[in-house]
C-alpha cells in the first residue's frame, strides 16, 4: 500500500514537473518583463512581479502573460481608466496622467523587441506618452497590437507596416494625429482596423480599398475629411464605423455581407444609394447629423436582419411610401428632424413593444403636435431652386473672372510703377490696420483677418454668451449721469489699466466702467475691430462686458485717447480681500477656495481656447477675482492686452523682481502666486521673492506646511487634497516655463483635490467631525 502511495506521489511530482517545466521562463525573458514593469513604473497592476514569481502563473482580470514553452506570446496589462480624460495634450508629461519625463516610449519598443516570439500586445490606459517610434516594426511577431487611451501623439509612422503577420491593429484614445498613412494594404492580414478618438485628419486613405482581409474599421471620432469611396471590394467587411467625422461626399457602396454601416455626425448629402436596399445581412444602419435629401430604397425597411434604421437629422424631403413593409426584425426608427411630408404606412405609424419609431420635427399629417407646418418643409425646394439659378450663373461668373483677369494683366505693369513711386510716402489705411494689429498688440498674434474673421471664435465662446446681456454701445453721456460726472465719491479705486467707477445706469442697473489709455497708433477702425473681438468673450466665470464707448469717435483719422468698457457690477468684494477676512460667517474654508479656483482655472482655459490665437497674457492676480453674493468667482481684466497701450509693469504692487520678471505675462505662473496666496494667506504677497528663494522647499513637507500655510486652511483642509495643491503650486511657480503645467492640468488637478476633500468631508460628517475654523 505504501508502495502504490509513494509511487502516486512521484507520479504527481514528475507530472507537475512536467508541466512547470513546460512554461518555466527564460531568464532573459524574466528579465526582459522585469524591466517592462520599470520602465512602466512600477504600476500597482504588477506589484506581485518578482525574480522568485513564474510570471506566466500570475494572471489577474487586468494582467495576463501567456507564455508557450518557454518564452512569452503574449501581454496584456490594463491600467486603471481615466474619470476625466483631457480633450488636448501639449506633449508633456504630467504626474496625475501620464507616466514620468523618465519614460520613454523609444526604450520601451526596444525592450519588447528582445521578446522575439511576442505575439499579443496590449497596454491600455497605462499613462504611456510619446510619439509611435519608427523602430516599431521591430515587433516582427506581432499578430495582436493594443496601444489604446495612452498619450501618443504625433502621426502613426509608415515603418508599422512592416508588421506583415499583424492583424489587429488598435491605437484608439490617443492624441494622434495628421493623415492616416497611405501604407495599409501592406498588411495582408489585417482584419481589424481601430483608430477612433484621435486627431486625424485629411482624406481617407485609397490603400483601405485594397485590403480585402478586413473585418471591421473604426475610425470614429476624428477630423477625416472629403471623400468616402467604393467600399464594395471589402468582401470580408462587417462592421463600419466613421461617425462624427467631416465626410462631405455622396454615399459610397458598401460590402454584400456587411452587418453593421455608422455613418452618422458627417456631412453626407445626396440620396441613399439603391444598393443599401439589398445588403441582405444588414442589421444596423446610422446615417443621422448629415444632409442627405432622398429617403432611398423602401426595401431597406424589409431587409431580413434589419433592427435599427437611424436617419434623424437629415434634409430628407418629400413623403414615405404608403406600401412601405417593415421587416420582422426591425426593432428601431429613427426618421425625426427632416423635412418629409404626408402620411406615413402603417408599420411606422406608432410605437409598440417591439418596435419603437420616432417621427418628430417633419411636417407629416399625423402626430401634428410634434410637427412643423407645410411651410417649413416647402423651404427645401425654393432653396434648390437658388441652387440651380446659381449652377446656370456659373459660367457668366467664370467670363466675367476671365475678363477682370485679363485687365489684370495689362495693368499690372503700371500698378507696379506707381507702388515704387508712392509707396515710400506713406501705407493705406488696411495696411495700417494689419501692421498695428500685428507689431503694437500686447498680445501679438491678431491679424486684420483674426480681428474681422468670426470664426475664429469657438463654440465655446458663443455658449458662453447664452443667457448673458446683449453687448452695445453706449454714449459718454450716457456714462457721466451713471457715474455723477465720473465723481470721486463713484471711483472703485486705480490700477495699471485705469481707473474704475461705480455707475447706475437709467434701468437700475449697476455697472463697473474702466476708463483704459489707448495707444494713438490705433485707428477708430483698428480699435472697433479689437473691441468686437473683446466684446465675443463670454464665460460664467468671466466678469461679462456690457458694452463701451469710444471717446472722441467721429473722428477717424486721430487714435482715441479713452476707451470705457462696462462691466457687470459684482458685488462680494475681490478674493485676496476675502483671503484675509477673519470673521467666521465670511472667512473662505478649503472647499469654497477651492471652488472658486475651479472657476477661474476654466475661465483662463476658456481664455486660452475660445479664440485663435488665445487671450495668453491676462495679468491674474487674487485682487483681480471677484465674487458674486454667491461666492462665484468672476476675473476680471482679462483681455485687456488687446486694447490697452503698453503699460509698464508696477513692481511695488505684484512684487516680483529678478528672474521672476521675465514670468509676469505667463498665466501659468500668476495661477501660480494665485495658488500660493490661497494656501499662505495674502500676507505671502509682501514678502514675495524672500518666500520663493528660502521657504518654498519647506511648503513640500509636513511639517513645513503646518508652521506657513494658512491655520484656515490647514483646519478645514485634508492632508491628500492640500498635498495636491500644493505639488501643484510649486509646478506653476517654477523658474522654468518649459517644466509648467498646462491649464487643463491645473484644471485636473483642482477637480481632483475638490473631489478628494468632497470625499473626506463625507466621511467626517458620517463620523460626527467637524471642522472648527481657528
């Protein structure tokens, strides 16, 4: 018996052997693992690797390493997803996203390349930043490759095709950007295609048409333009996905075998092209946000497998076939938004369990409530009619072109005599225009076409300006009875950009009016334009700019010598006032300073993205913030740069000297010393240079944050969240610019630390805590 036992036991030892044997790793592959886990420092997903661990038997739901014999085949390491993912990515590295200045995305491709059997690679969301190198295709073996929500960026190189034996390729959730490479049907075994949430732009690319291996394309949620072709020889194609693009061709046809067709959020016009009637294995078609005209084929509706027809939001015209049929699977309708007509049959006529049809916004005879009248939808054909009379005019307009080119011609050669002649004495009026826009604007950068072009202000900005009083002029008069003739008893004080007074105007309204110096070198005209560009900058965190007045504006030759700009009146005093304000019922806890840095923070992003180029010298400063009864921050004289004359800087009031000077205009480092007051107290403000060059290291501690920062602070702050600005504060206030953090970070930051004291305020009011104010 003890025999059998003993000879059981061996057998199951020879076996595990076997077995361990069969997948124990090379040495040199453990180490090249080992260093993949540095070089992605050291991520909380690999904390259990170890020399002593057999990697290829320590798989977890976000880490897996496959391994045959004994080298490995395949990794798949899974980071932890981003709860607020930035919209842009300046290229740096940032603490709280992506991996360190130490990573490089060079020696990372170099390392994996020593994995010469790796066949399988995924690394999503792991913070890696960088472009794509050229030496990827260095990663001979690669069937499987997942780089998806890092932060690369830059254009994917032509190298990555050397990859013959790839056949998923997804790169989603990056920053990349330029054309697509023109390369693809190297790959000849490619069958998925992933790149959507980039930056790319330009055509799609032809080389796509000739690769027949592919099974689905996603290239979602970019910037691609111009022409979508002939993808019929896609004979393997199930799955397309090229929504929210910027598509402006007719619809092209489409694989027999195709299953799934998102088209949607582009701007595809003409009809549905007949062949769409005949994809018998079609389930799912989105073709909504275009300007398609004709519905197309009935028989889409009756296709076998169809379940969800989109084309809400088009131009489609017209009414719906009475003998349309539905076919059995259809589950979903989408044809709201359009402009068709007349009844409908009776498979879309309503909802049902099984199939929900939404019809609102066209002009039909039924479901007259959620319809627009005939008049609405009869708009369509006298706009194709202006169309058509503008086809038949184009060749008038082409001999007319000819003709002035001609002129041209035969009178250049005196056009040039006479610029040599008279150039020298003088330049036109729009040369002065574009010449002062461009060498005397503070913030240089706007040219006469910025200046007179709308659209170079964002969406962002005209979503800002709902809600918000309209802008207008106002008459000087208008602005001596508000402010009793500008009397003492009315001025708000005295700053670098003029002084400020307090007015009623003749609705009750109370206002803010800046009397602001302009450079005589601004014509009437030069200065109209700046102030309309000013006068397009709204934002809640914004002190909102009613309107102006130009004085001495009949004259058009001679600059003006004062320009008022009229603000909203925000009543609850600035925040360096409030910083220092001791009384219980008004002091500014953490959570409320927090608050308010939050809303200046997308304010001055608002500022650096809502126009091109941005409002990047804003003059921040805590006594430039202002709050409302609400305690909302507003900035105020932001913008001012624009149109106010070259203003020496006053040293006394900010107190900077030395290097710091040369930071004044960086908003980054006046956010900065913005965050340095809210966390020492306005009392830092005097003593300024001296804090930054002795104290500022002792901030970075403990223990040094309990002797300077703030006792309200300290008392109503958590550790984790104070800690987060305070890294955050000595990142903007470095001496050097290029090592600053952007503003959509200080905005990420901020949130972060809001939530993380959200967080704990939480559990001390559970717990019974309360936070007593020194």
């Amino acid at each position: 018996m003890q025999t059998s036992r003993m000879c059981l036991f061996l057998s199951l030892q020879w076996c595990c052997f076997l077995i361990l044997g069969t997948h124990q790793l090379q040495p040199s592959q453990t180490q090249v693992l080992l260093q993949l886990r540095k070089q992605l420092e050291y991520p909380k997903q690999l904390q259990i690797w170890g020399p002593a661990i057999d990697l290829c038997f320590s798989s977890s739901p976000r880490v897996n390493i496959t391994c045959q014999e004994n080298t490995v085949t395949e990794i798949t390491i899974f980071g932890d997803s981003l709860q607020t993912r930035p919209t842009s990515f300046n290229g740096f590295p940032n603490s709280y996203q992506t991996l360190s200045r130490n990573f490089s995305m060079d020696s990372l491709i170099a390392t994996l390349s020593r994995l010469n059997t790796l066949k399988s690679l995924s690394l999503v969301s792991l913070g890696i930043w960088g472009p794509i190198p050229d030496k990827i295709h260095r990663l001979q073996s690669l069937v499987y490759l997942d780089l998806s929500w890092n932060f690369m960026y830059g254009s994917i190189p032509s190298t990555i095709s050397r990859i013959a034996n790839l056949e998923t390729l997804k790169l989603d959730g990056n920053f990349l950007n330029g054309t697509l490479p023109d390369s693809f049907d190297s790959f000849s075994k490619l069958t998925s295609l992933s790149l959507s949430n980039n930056l790319f732009s330009g055509p799609l690319p032809s080389s796509l048409q000739r690769v027949n291996s592919l099974n689905d394309i996603n290239l979602s949620d970019n910037g691609i333009s111009g022409e979508l072709f002939d993808l019929g020889r896609l004979s393997n194609l199930h799955w397309l996905d090229l929504s929210n693009n910027r598509l402006d061709s007719s619809l092209a046809s489409m694989p027999e075998f195709v299953t799934v067709v998102l088209l949607k959020n582009n701007t595809f016009s003409g009809g549905i092209p007949e062949q769409y009637g005949r994809l018998s294995r079609l389930r799912q078609l989105d073709l909504s946000f275009n300007a398609l005209t004709e519905m197309g084929p009935a028989g889409i509706f009756a296709l076998p497998n169809i379940s969800s027809l989109d084309f809400g939001s088009n131009l489609l015209s017209g009414s719906v076939p009475m003998d349309l049929r539905c076919g059995d699977e259809l589950e979903f309708v989408d044809i709201s938004n359009n402009r068709l007509t007349g009844n409908l049959p009776s498979c879309l006529r309503s909802n049902t369990k099984k199939r929900v049809v939404k019809i609102g916004g066209n002009c039909l005879s039924i479901d007259i409530e959620h319809q627009h009248s005939e008049t609405y939808c009869s708009e369509k054909h006298s706009d194709n009619e202006k169309s058509s009379r503008g086809k038949n005019n184009l060749g008038i307009l082409i001999g007319v072109i000819s003709g002035i080119g001609v002129v041209i011609l035969i009178l250049g050669f005196g056009f040039l005599v006479l610029c040599r002649k008279f150039c020298s004495q003088g330049s036109s009026e729009q040369h002065l225009l574009h010449k002062t826009v461009q060498d005397n604007s503070v913030t240089g950068g706007f040219t006469a076409e910025i200046l007179t072009n709308a659209r170079f202000i964002s969406d962002a900005a005209k979503l800002g300006s709902q809600g918000s009083p309209p802008y207008r002029l106002f008459v000087l008069d208008e602005l001596k009875v508000a402010t009793n003739n500008f009397d003492k008893s009315t001025s708000m004080g005295e700053g670098s950009n003029g002084k400020i007074y307090k007015g009623r105007l003749e609705s009750g309204a109370h206002v803010a009016i800046r009397c602001l110096a302009v450079s005589r070198k601004y014509t009437i005209r030069n200065l109209k334009l700046r102030l309309d560009l000013l006068a397009r900058i709204r934002h809640p965190h914004l002190a909102c700019l009613l309107g102006h007045c130009i004085d001495n504006e009949g004259n058009d030759e001679v600059g003006a010598n004062n320009v008022y700009l009229v603000y909203e009146y925000v009543p609850n005093g600035n925040y360096r006032a409030r910083l220092s304000e001791t009384n219980p019922e008004k002091v500014l806890r953490w959570s409320d300073r927090l608050s308010i840095l939050i809303g200046i923070a997308k304010a001055v992003h608002f500022l650096h993205t809502g126009i091109i180029p941005g409002f990047n010298s804003n003059r921040l400063k805590a006594n430039n913030i202002l709050l409302n009864e609400h305690r909302m921050g507003k900035l105020s004289d932001y913008g001012l740069s624009v149109v106010a004359q070259e203003i020496e800087k006053d040293k006394e009031e900010d107190g900077l000297k030395s290097w710091q000077m040369k930071s004044l205009d960086d908003d980054i480092y006046s956010f900065g010393c913005i965050l340095l007051e809210s966390l020492i107290g306005p009392s830092v403000c005097a003593r300024k240079e001296s804090f930054l060059l002795n104290e500022m290291v002792s901030l970075g501690n403990t223990e040094g944050q309990r002797r300077i920062v703030d006792p309200t602070v300290l008392a109503s702050s958590s550790q984790e969240s104070l800690s987060i600005v305070v890294s955050l504060t000595i990142n903007c206030i470095s001496p050097e610019s290029s090592t600053r953090p952007s503003f959509e970070d200080v905005l990420w930051n901020l949130q972060y630390a809001a939530q993380v004291q959200a967080t704990s305020d939480d559990v001390d009011n559970k717990s019974g805590k309360t936070l007593v104010s020194p």
